[in-house]
C-alpha cells in the first residue's frame, strides 16, 4: 500500500461495556500511578520525603477521633450535595446551581431559629426547619427549570446566577441579623437555648448527620435505579425526541427533576444550620454546590460510587491543610497534590470508555 493512503499510526475507538470490577481496577491503578507521580513533585519541589507526606495527610483525618468525625461530617454534606445533583444531571439538565440551592436552604433554617426559637417546642421547631428548608431549595430549583421547559432556557447560566442572588441574600440578612451589631455576623444562634438545634447521638454531634445521609444515599439510588421516575428521567436525558415518542411529559419531568434537587441541597442547608454550624455566613456552604458537580461526574452519577469520590475529596482536603501545618508548606503545594491525584482520576475513566488501537503492521 502506498504510504500516502496510510491511515493514521492510531485511533480511538469506544470500549464495549467492561465488568464492574475491572473499571474499578483500572481506578486503582490510576490511584497508584497518581501517588507514585505526587511522591516524584513532592522530592524535587521540596526534598521531602513523600512517605512522612502520605503519613501526614492520613492523620490529618484519622489521627484522632475528633479529626475522624469532623472528616465524617464533611463527607456527609458534600455526599448529601452530591447526591442533589445526581438526577438532573442524569438527565442531561446542567444544573451549577447547587451552591444556591444550599444557601437558601441555610438562610431559611436560620431565619426560623431566630424568630421562632424559645417561642414554639424543640421538636416542632425541628420539623418545621426540615420541612421549610426542603420546600424553599425546591422551589429555588424549580424556578431555572420552569424556564428551562417553557422557553428552553440556557439552564448553566440561569442556575450559576441564581448563586449570585442566592448569596447576595444571605448577606442581606446577615446585616439586619448581626450580633452584635457592626460586626457583620450572626455568631451562634440559639446557643443558650439550643433550640432549633438537632439532638446528638452517644455525645456526638455529628453522627446523626451522617445517619441521616446515610439513608438518603440507599433512597436515592433505588429512586434512581429501580422507580418509575427514575427511569423517566434516564430516558429523557438520551434522548428528548425519544422521550416524547413514547409519551413522557418532558416538561414535567425537568420540573419535578429539579425539585428534588433543589430540595436534596436544601436538606444540606439545614443540616449544615441545624446540625453543625449553628449559625450563617455567606460562605457557610463553601464551595460544595461546584466539588459536588465533580463527585457527580467522577462517580457516573451512581449514589454507591459518590461515596468513594466524596470520601476522597474530603480526604484530600483534610490532609492538605495538615501538611501545609506540619511542613511549613503553603496552601498551594497541598493543592498542587490533590489537583494531580484528581486529575489522574479523571483521566483513566477514558480508559474506562474507550481504548486506543494501533494500525497493525503490513507485510
């Protein structure tokens, strides 16, 4: 054959669907290769030795029990987030607006603490912070995906915006709720009384937290895999057109859809007001709405899967700030090292889908 009609040394071509368990396999490898390459950055750029680094930063979250717990806990609520954005993303409806959805969650919880709190029973109070906060992230949802089915809206920007005014309003109301007054925060709600506040289980505050999520990841997976609207939302997330042909409401869908997002990032909210923090901040929910998009997508929108993608986003970030402690290092070497193992991880699920084929020598 004439080297001129030569196809190209390589192409790509989309695996067949593999077991479970060699995709998994592959992830490990990834993971391997990923701390084998952060131990190579780390003895050039610093001339440490990368062992004591990988030690520090697994006692950044399991040196003590109180580090393991506060690592349970921010597992929960990126986990609770996570699985918020799971549906609409299954169905292909780009929902970034899960940081605004958790804020007005939050604002809502902490608006009934202050003005109802000593004035109604605990237990009532509790409910009626569960219900409001689910009820208000729904309806912050809903509102991008009413638009997104009656005008076909661009749903990324629409709900990115809607972080923006979602923040702007929690700081609003940080000014009228200040304490004191000029110090441009709320401080402890309720903290004599504790009302509002959720009950701790064997002394420790965050175990229900975790119980509760928990739960909720069993709930959603079987929404997801096994209900007659999960499947609804699958359909529609291949194929509009097809949806349609066999006449599911596609409108309806995106609007129940996102409600339930919605109200899975406002149950996060209260969670964080109620459960934990006791109090608001405009960066109460730091930056989980957007981790979220990534555990998401790392875990291909299985809820099992998100447990292993978040567990290891917390446990970065947790071990980040414990080497940055321990060996004088800044913030940014910490980074650099997650952003790497991050990016290993990213990148094998390409192996996962597809597979490179050589042109086969000629004769």
């Amino acid at each position: 054959m004439d080297k001129k009609n030569r196809g190209p040394l390589c192409h790509i071509v989309k695996r067949p669907a593999i077991p479970w368990y060699q995709a998994w396999g592959i992830r490990l490898a990834a993971l391997i290769l990923a701390l084998l390459f952060c131990a190579v950055v780390t003895m050039v750029l610093t001339g440490d030795n990368p062992i004591s680094i990988y030690l520090t930063i697994y006692e950044g979250s399991f040196a003590t029990p109180r580090r393991f717990w506060v690592l349970m806990q921010n597992l929960a609520i990126l986990l609770c987030i996570s699985l918020a954005m799971a549906p609409a993303f299954r169905m292909r409806f780009w929902n970034i607006g899960g940081e605004g959805q958790v804020m007005i969650g939050c604002l809502v919880c902490a608006a009934e603490m202050i003005y109802c709190g000593g004035k109604i029973p605990n237990a009532v109070l509790i409910v009626l912070l569960v219900v409001s906060a689910i009820a208000a992230g729904a309806v912050w949802g809903m509102i991008p995906a009413f638009f997104k089915a009656k005008w076909n809206t661009n749903e990324t920007l629409f709900t990115l915006m809607m972080n923006y005014v979602a923040t702007q309003l929690v700081a609003f109301y940080i000014i009228i709720w200040e304490s004191p007054k000029g110090s441009g925060k709320v401080g402890i709600i309720n903290q004599k009384s504790m009302a509002g506040w959720l009950p701790t289980i064997g002394g420790n505050k965050y175990l229900l937290n975790v119980i509760i999520v928990a739960v909720l990841t069993v709930v959603i997976f079987i929404y997801m895999k096994y209900s007659k609207h999960g499947y609804e939302l699958a359909v529609v997330g291949e194929s509009e057109r097809t949806a349609r042909y066999v006449g599911i409401k596609v409108g309806r869908v995106i609007i129940r859809t996102m409600a339930l997002s919605g109200a899975l990032c406002g149950l996060a909210g209260f969670l964080l007001v109620s459960g934990t923090d006791h109090t608001i901040t405009t960066t109460l929910s730091g930056g989980r709405g957007f981790t979220a998009v990534m555990v998401a997508w790392m875990a291909k929108f299985n809820p099992l899967g998100m447990i292993f993608t978040s567990f290891l986003l917390v446990f970065l970030s947790k071990g980040a700030g414990e080497i940055s402690t321990n060996f004088g290092l800044n913030q940014s070497f910490s980074d650099i090292l997650s952003g790497i193992i991050i990016f290993f991880l990213i990148g094998c699920e390409f192996f996962i889908s597809y597979r490179i084929v050589f042109r086969k020598g000629e004769k």
